[in-house]
C-alpha cells in the first residue's frame, strides 16, 4: 500500500543531492530516517539537519554495491521499525567526454554496479520485509536518460533503462503483495553530479523542488514521476521514433564528463 504520510524511511544516496533533500522533506517528529552513502562527513551533515526538523536518524557508511552489508542494514533498519518506504536513490554517472574511442569498460562496469546492481541490492531485501507484513512502498531513481540511448552517456543511460523497465515490472508483479512501487525519471536537477555537466541544461530544476515534487507524486503513488513534463515529453517522442530520424539529431548532442576514478 502507498503511504500518503510515511513516518520510517530510507534513503540510499542520501548523503548529497536528491537524496540529501528527499531527507530533508520528510524530516519530522515522530519520522525515522535510515540513511546511507559512502561519505561519512556529508552524511552526518544532513542527519543533523534532519534532526534538527524532528527526525530520529539513522545513518551508515556502506557502498551500495556491498550487497551483504546493505542487506544486513536494511534488514536491521526494518527489524528496529518497519519501513513505510524505501528509496532506492544512490547512483553515479559518467559519458564519453575525452574518452577517445567511447566508453571504457572499467567506468561501464562502475556505472551498471551502482546505477543497477545498486538499486537490486537495495530493493531485494525491501521487498523482503515488505511481503511478510503484505504493506509497503519502493521508489526507484532512474532517469530521463533511461527513455533512449543516448551516445554521450551510454552505461548511464542503459542502468537507467534497465532500472525503469524493472521497476515497472515489480510494480505489476507486487501488487498482489501489498507493495507499492514507483519509478522516478527526473530530467536535468540541480546536484553535484549535473554540477560537473559542461553544457547547458533546459530547464534545469532546484534540488528542493525535485525533491518535493517526488515526495508529493510518491504519496499519490504514481507510478511514473517523469519531470519536468517538457522534457519528459521530447525524450518520450525521442525514444518512440525510428533511428533513421534521431540518430543524426542524437550525435550532435554533448557528451557527459567522464566518471575520473575510472579514467
Ligand atoms: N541530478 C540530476 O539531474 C539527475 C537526473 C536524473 C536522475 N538522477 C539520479 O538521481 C540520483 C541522485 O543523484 P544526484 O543528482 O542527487 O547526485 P549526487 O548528489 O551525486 O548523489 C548521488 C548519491 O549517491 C551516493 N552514491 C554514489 N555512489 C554510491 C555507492 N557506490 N554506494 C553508496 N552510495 C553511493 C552518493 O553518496 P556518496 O558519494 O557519499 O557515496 C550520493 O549521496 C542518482 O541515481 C542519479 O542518477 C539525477
């Protein structure tokens, strides 16, 4: 069931960006957080934040691609207060800017660990606690990237493809169970990972604002939250014509930066 005021969340990737203000929103009294990221510092910084709104805080330093770690944690996480809701937000992206050649195979494989097997790690155990007690609700961030194959980012827009095609089967598949699930597409926010994007970005969105657009369409539970509605709109027409026509527009796109640990 969708929950139209969830008072324990968690929030992978909640250490910066979306997630940091997706924290922010539904900090409270009487709302429990369970947040996790890779750095420590950012992370206590927005606990602080939320308590100071109401919220008790959880927090933990894990690397989503850990899969036993992260399922020990949001078992543990849900065994301490049972999750209303769960986001399953962390990722990272990267393109082909400088890369001469394409994409190379080690930042393909760190984007589809993160961006996909990420999100599995997350949403598995989920759905695990969810089913028993047949009541809860997943979002899953994916992206306007992941309506069509776009050159200048091809692992990131494939992890995002692969993230919407699956959450919309789960939300089929799950309803029989009680649990709710929503995919969020969003198009170009305010974060650092858009901060490092060398190109201009219609209709660029504010953080805060992302994040309570998702809040307020997660409490609906659509199960679609694809924004802002222009875009949403071309990449939609993008993706539903032949190659032939957008193969020629689609190459004179700009190219992501590329992700520098994998350079
Ligand atoms: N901003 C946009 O325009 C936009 C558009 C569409 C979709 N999205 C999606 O929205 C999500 C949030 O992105 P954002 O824009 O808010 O970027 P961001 O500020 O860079 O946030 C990414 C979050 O993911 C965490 N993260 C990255 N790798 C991780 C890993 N291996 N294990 C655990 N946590 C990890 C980061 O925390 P640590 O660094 O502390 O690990 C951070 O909290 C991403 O999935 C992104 O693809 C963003």
């Amino acid at each position: 069931m969708a929950m139209k005021d969830p008072r324990s969340i968690l929030i992978t990737g909640a250490s910066s960006g979306i997630g940091a203000a997706l924290a922010g929103v539904y900090a409270g009294p009487g709302v429990s957080l369970a947040l996790t990221g890779r750095h420590g510092e950012r992370l206590a910084a927005v606990a602080a934040q939320c308590r100071e709104r109401g919220a008790e805080v959880t927090t933990a330093v894990l690397d989503v691609t850990d899969r036993a770690a992260l399922s020990d944690w949001i078992a543990a996480m849900d065994q301490a207060r049972p999750l209303d809701l769960v986001i399953a937000n962390a990722g990272i992206s990267g393109g082909t800017d400088k890369a001469g050649g394409g994409e190379g195979a080690s930042q393909a494989r760190r984007i589809l660990a993160v961006n996909l097997d990420g999100v599995v790690n997350t949403v598995m155990p989920a759905i695990t606690a969810m089913r028993r007690r047949r009541r809860g609700q997943i979002a899953m961030m994916s992206s306007l990237a992941g309506f069509r194959g776009f050159p200048g980012a091809p692992a990131y827009c494939a992890s995002k493809a692969a993230v919407k095609a699956w959450g919309e089967s789960l939300r089929g598949s799950l309803r029989g169970d009680g649990i709710e699930v929503s995919v969020i597409c969003p198009g170009f926010v305010v974060s650092p990972m858009t901060a490092v994007n060398p190109f201009p970005m219609p209709l660029l969105m504010e953080t805060d604002q992302a994040a309570a657009l998702i809040v307020r369409r997660l409490a609906r539970n659509h199960g679609r939250i694809a924004f802002p509605w222009p875009m949403y709109l071309l990449v939609w027409l993008i993706g539903a014509l032949p190659p032939i026509i957008t193969d020629r527009l689609l190459a004179k796109m700009p190219e992501k930066t590329q992700l520098p640990e994998t350079v």
